[in-house]
C-alpha cells in the first residue's frame, strides 16, 4: 500500500497497517519511534505539530504502540 499524508497530525506520511473500515485507516507507531521522529525533526529545525508533542507526553518510550486511525475524505 502506498503512504498516506497526513495533512493534519504533522507526520507527515504514515503506512497503514490495514485495510479501510468504515472510511478509517490503521497503522501502529511504537511510542520509542514517534521520539526519534520528534527529535529529528526538531534538530533539522523543523517544527512538530502540538498534537505530536502533546501524546509524546503522556506516553512513555516502553509503552504498547500508539494506534493511528485515519479518517477518510468523502
């Protein structure tokens, strides 16, 4: 499957995992992946969506991963 951008999140692109459901997306990010992200983004000085940084904060990097559910135009 090819990437989805994401025009809202500020991640730019995710893979989903899954197929469509009920016009939504699924992908996973492990919590430890979503810090790199965070940490390259910023050392390129680029800026991090506050949704991004928002979640960073209440997960920690051992956690279960993060579901992702994208919600598809009509």
């Amino acid at each position: 499957m090819k990437q989805v951008v994401d025009d809202l999140g500020g991640m730019k692109a995710f893979f989903p995992s899954w197929g469509a459901y009920n016009e939504k997306l699924l992908a996973t990010i492990w919590p430890y992946k979503l810090k790199e992200f965070i940490e390259e983004e910023q050392s390129a000085g680029r800026t991090v969506a506050p949704q991004i940084l928002n979640l960073m904060q209440r997960v920690r990097e051992d956690d279960n991963p993060v579901l992702i559910i994208a919600h598809l135009k009509k």
